[in-house]
C-alpha cells in the first residue's frame, strides 16, 4: 500500500467548486494527469505537486501531508463514576473526550494530571452549566461550546441536570 493517496485532489477540487479541466489549466496540468490523481493513480513528479499546490493556494508540503494515507484508530473507552458524576471516557493519541452526566449541584473539577499541552472543550448536549475558567464565568446552555487552555485554573457547576463533553486535544 503506498503511503500517499492524491486522490485528496477530488475533494480539494470539488470544494473550490471548478471542474478537473479547469483544475488542469490553472496548474497547466493536462486533464488525464489530473484524472488520474483524482481516481488514486500515478504518482505526482515534485514539479506535479507544485503546480497543484500553487492551483489550491496551498504549501506544496500541505498538500503532501492532506495526501498521506492514515489508519483508522478504533479508540479506547472506559466507562466510570466519579462522586455524582458518571460517563465514559474514550481516548486516542493525543486527544481524549469525556462524555459525561451529572446532576444539579454537581461541580466537575479540573485534575493538573489531566492537563499538559493542550486545548479543553466543553459541549453541553443538554441541561446548563457554569464553566469557571482563570476567573471567568461563563454559562452553558445546550449546543453551547467553550474551549480554552486546559492549563488554566478551572471548574464546572452544573446548575440543571446535564450532559455533556469534554474534549481534550493537543495544542499544536
């Protein structure tokens, strides 16, 4: 299986909404080279990359990495109870979300081991919330997010019965 799959050209085609013949003439590409990009044939020459990066205003290495083939990662999850709160907690390298329910008068704490270098956000599904971040106050209803720094000082009151999401990412 080969590392690179340029059929990624389609959707960033398909996107700027142009056909693959006008592909071709803003890369001065023929329209088979492009065809068969876009099918995950051939194999680009650097010049190739180039002038398609150029055509989608992107660095030629962005375009590289959008055309690296990726696994799939099956995440790994567990369910838990913790005081008045109770979830599941589903983690991948690098990014973790907690999917969480807790009733009224509960307060969801930050855990320092739970924080490096990395972003929190929080989804309220239903119910209401009120988020405490480095002083700040903010109340959540459903379909709200909130995402800040995971470093800082924070916390979660739930002021009606909630469900909710916590999702932890790198920072990059």
């Amino acid at each position: 299986m080969s590392k690179f799959d340029f059929s990624v050209i389609r959707t960033l085609r398909m996107k700027l909404g142009i056909t693959a013949d006008e592909l071709a003439k803003r890369a001065n590409l023929t329209r088979v080279t492009v065809a068969n990009l876009e099918t995950g044939g051939g194999n680009p020459t650097i010049e190739t990359i180039d002038a398609l990066s150029k055509a989608f205003q992107l660095p030629a290495n962005e375009l590289v990495r959008l055309a690296e083939v990726t696994k799939c990662e099956i995440g790994h999850t567990e369910k838990f109870k913790k005081k008045e709160a109770a979830g599941t907690h589903i983690w991948f390298p690098n990014f973790e979300i907690y999917h969480m329910r807790a009733p009224q008068g509960a307060r969801k704490e930050a855990d320092p081991k739970h924080h490096e270098n990395t972003a929190e956000i929080c989804v309220v599904l239903s119910g209401k919330l009120k988020a405490m971040v480095g002083g700040q106050v903010f109340e959540l209803g459903p379909g709200e997010a909130l995402r800040f720094k995971a470093l800082h000082d924070h916390y979660f009151d739930v002021i009606n019965d909630a469900e909710f999401l916590l999702i932890h990412h790198n920072i990059v």
